[in-house]
C-alpha cells in the first residue's frame, strides 16, 4: 500500500501536472444533472492515488515527451479506471472502497453501472479531443484488455489449479493494460519511433503487473484501517492470486487437496487464517514480493537509457515503493 507522504515526495516534480489533471476533472465531473454531480463529488472525496497519470507525467517528463495533450490523454485512462471500479462493485457487491461508501451501496447498482458508462463516454470525448488517432488506438485497446481480463478472472474463481503464467496474464489484461497506455501515451502523442513506444510499453506492462501482485498481496498483509477492506475477502470470494497459487504448487498432492477442500467451506473466518498460515509457512507471501520486486527490475531496465533527471529519480522511486513490503 502507498504511503501518502511518500507518494507526495515522489510526485513533487510532477505537482503542477497534477494540479492541472485535478482542476480538468472537476471540469469535466461538474454533471450534466443534479445526481451525476452528487456522484461526482463523492467520488473526487474519495480520490485514489492517482498513479496512472502520475506515471504518465513521471515517464513523459522523464523523455521529454510531455505535450499539451498529455493531461487530457491522463484524464481519459484515469476516467476509463474509474469506471471499470464502478462497475467491479456491483460485479463484487462491495460496499466499501477506499475507506466510504460505494456508490452502489450509497445509490443503486444501476445507478453505479449507469455512472460507469457515463465516465467511458467522458473519456471517449478526451480521447478524441487529443487528436491523435494512435492514442485513441492504444487507450481502445487497453480498455477491451481490461474488460477480457474482468471477465477472465470471474471465469476462474475458485479455479484453484490456475498457474502462474495463466494468473499473469490476467492481471497483464485487468490492470497492467492501462499502466501500459499510460507509459506509452508520450511517445505516441510525439510521434516517437516504435523502439522508444516499446520501451515504455514494456516498462508500463511490468509495473503494471509488479503493481497488482503487490496489491493481492494485501488481502494476506494488508491492515484495514490503512487499505479500506478487510484482509482475506479475495480469499474467501474465490480469487486465486500469486501467494496461493505458489504455495498450492509448493506442497504435495494430499496438502493441497486439504487446503483446496477448506477453501470450498462456506463459511467463517477461522478458513482465512488457517489459509493464511498455510501460504505464509510455504512461502508463498516471499515468492510474491519476490516476482513483483523481479517484474520491477525488468520494467526499469526497459528505459534504463533515459538520462538521469529529477522525474527520472522519482520514478526509479515510485516503483521501488510500490512493491516495498508491507509485512
């Protein structure tokens, strides 16, 4: 989980970006009636950390391929996510997210999936607006990723002989895709040549991947004060994540069956925390810091060219804290 006031030293060079994408949301969240203004002002209470554009400026800035689209071009992914969450609590019929009420909880799940759809045909608009046929390409394509690997990671609950390499590619498609945009938007907005598209592809991609490992792992470490939700709900909803998957590899065919048995009982909490003791015994909570820290590496050696430079550091930065360990 990101520490508030590491994130602000990290993004510090980056302020006056965020400041912008901050006063163009409240622009374009102002509604068009009554009740999406009320479910606008509740969600920019409840504003996340905004890494996506933070990447997107961090990265840019870093190679020099800031334009006067970028901000427009952050706003569109972030509006994209944002919506994709909207329609993921109905999905999982939270009630909570970070920290309040959902909008599902507080209005209607049609409600919820109605304002979901209002923010994609937001972010339609932005994309347009940048004039570039590309980045409307990419955030296209990044979008349908997302929406693949919504409905991939639904097919596979409870689906406890899911490998790595298929768990991977999940996360690659729900998550990963719209840090990918994100790194990538620069050079498609300068019109770079591909080698360098590439480059912070790849380096979106394995953070991206880095990142949602270190985010399943708070369903094992994470403090619910500090995360918003309750440790063990992807456990006991049927989320098979790199931690289980690892440890139910790691033991012989009859520990596994006790565990994959425990885990199909209904009910109480006494289940999570003898899963958790089991993954946390084989390693599993080791091997996935492990895979997030390694995927980090491969990403920054991706645009390990870049000259040094302040957004260069804290980006070297930012990702290093993202998969830092919480236990």
């Amino acid at each position: 989980m990101l520490d508030k006031e590491k994130l602000v030293e990290y993004t510090q060079p980056v302020e006056q970006d965020l400041a912008e994408f901050k006063r163009k949301l409240n622009d374009n969240l102002k509604g068009d009636s009554p009740l999406i203004s009320s479910i606008a002002r509740h969600l920019l209470k409840s504003r996340g950390k905004r890494i996506r554009p933070v990447f997107l400026f961090l990265s840019s800035r870093a190679a020099d391929t800031f334009t006067d689209k970028s901000v427009d071009a952050s706003l569109a992914i972030e509006l994209i996510h944002t919506a994709t969450l909207l329609h993921d609590d109905v999905v999982d019929e939270s009630e909570m997210r970070r920290g309040q009420e959902t909008v599902n909880a507080q209005w209607t799940n049609l409600i919820s999936v109605l304002m979901g759809d209002y923010l994609f045909a937001k972010a339609f608009r932005l994309m347009v607006a940048t004039g570039s046929l590309e980045l409307m390409q990419a955030i296209s394509r990044a979008t349908e990723r997302v929406s693949v690997g919504e409905l991939r990671q639904i097919e596979e609950t409870s689906n406890y002989d899911l490998s790595e390499e298929e768990y991977i590619s999940i996360i690659a498609d729900k998550t990963a895709s719209l840090f990918t945009v994100s790194c990538e938007a620069g050079p498609i907005l300068t019109n770079r040549d591909m080698k360098q598209r590439k480059a912070f592809s790849d380096f979106g991609e394995k953070v991206g991947i880095a990142f949602q490992v270190a985010d399943d792992l708070l369903d094992f470490v994470g403090d619910a004060e500090v995360t918003g939700k309750e440790p063990g709900n992807d456990v006991l909803t049927g989320k098979v994540t790199l931690p289980l998957i690892y440890s139910l590899n790691k033991v012989a065919k009859p520990s596994r069956t006790e565990i994959v048995t425990y885990l199909g009982k209904t009910e109480g909490e006494e289940r999570f925390d003898r899963v958790k003791t089991f993954v946390e015994e084989t390693g599993g909570i080791d091997y996935a810091y492990s895979r997030a820290n390694s995927l980090c590496n491969e990403g920054l050696d991706a645009i390990s060219g870049l000259a040094d430079s302040v957004y260069f550091d804290s980006l070297v930065n930012l990702v290093r804290f993202t998969t830092a360990r919480v236990a």
